[in-house]
C-alpha cells in the first residue's frame, strides 16, 4: 500500500508550483548523510584546493580570480580567528572548467604569492593513499631473551664503558624483570 502510494503521488506538482516528495520515512541524520554523499559525488571533480594564498585574499577575491575558467558554483577562504588560514576551496560546475583552472593557475602569483591549485581530495581518500604509500609502524617489544644476550651498557652519549664484561641478567619470578640504572 505505502509502495502504491510513492508511485502514485511522488513528483507530482501542486498547485502552487511546488513538488510534492513522497518516501518512506529516514530519520535526520539519514537524510543529512545522504544529502552529504550526494553533493560530495556531485563536487569530487570539480572542487579545487587552493594553498598559500595570501592573508589579503577573501571570498569574493579568490571567486573573481578563478572566474575566467568557468562558472563557480561556489568560492571559500578558511578563516580562524578573524585571519586567513591561507587556503581555500573553489568549486567549478564543471570537471573541465576545474582542470581548465589547473592547469592555467597552479604556480601562479597571485597577490605576489605562488599559489598551488590542486583537486581536493577528501580525508579519508587521502589518508588511505597515505596508508598503502607508508605502512604503518609496529613497535618492537623487546624480548626477555634479547635483554639476556645484550649487554648493559653504563655508557651514555656515545661513551664507552670502562670494564668490557658482560652483565647477567637474572630474573626473579615473583617480580618483573626492570630496567637498573646504576
């Protein structure tokens, strides 16, 4: 019934002109999400990342100086504390327009600054590149038979021991074995 329901009254125009949406119900957060994927998927190739732009540089600055390659759809400076963060975001209707923009303003001076024009890629696409491009560390344990085998140096800062005899480790089962700097 709820089925018959979408298909029957969704899109259809009142008449006031407005559109009436027929769905099932998603909660807010739901629909914020959704709302979220769909303009990201609408912006990924067409929004580009602008660095070392200079602290004179606002919106309407940065929107006029990209305007020749095409239509923006929108123009942001990141400002913190009433300063410029000295990058910002412009976003092209088109993918074009925005390899266009590229490659006519990556290194360019504006405001006697090179600037750098470049894709933005979203976080997490980032740190999943980084990811596969470095591995992550894994810290070494160093185990009871390695601490057996080394020995103890009472050296410091490159200095060498005065007696070369190796120091037994013992360990005593009711305690931890620690560390001793003598």
């Amino acid at each position: 019934m709820a089925q018959t329901a979408i298909a029957k009254l969704n899109g259809i125009s009142l008449d006031d002109g407005k559109q009436l949406c027929v769905c099932f119900f998603k909660n807010k957060k739901d629909r914020e999400e959704e709302l979220r994927t769909a303009y990201i998927k609408s912006c990924e190739d067409r929004n580009l990342y602008i660095s070392n732009l200079d602290e004179s540089i606002d919106d309407e600055k940065l929107k006029e100086a990209f305007s020749h390659y095409g239509k923006i759809t929108s123009a942001k400076v990141m400002i913190k504390h009433g300063r410029s963060q000295g990058y910002g975001f412009v976003c092209f209707s088109t993918a074009d327009e925005a390899n266009k923009a590229i490659n006519e303003m990556n290194g360019k001076e504006l405001c006697l600054k090179p600037i750098f024009v470049t894709i933005n890629k979203r976080s997490r696409q980032t740190r999943a590149s980084s990811c596969n491009r470095y591995p992550p560390r894994i810290p070494t344990i160093r185990t009871l038979s390695t601490a057996r085998s080394q020995p103890q140096s009472q050296s410091y800062y490159g200095l060498q021991p005065l007696n070369n005899t190796r120091r037994q480790v013992t360990v005593n089962r009711q305690y931890p074995l620690r560390a001793r700097f003598d």
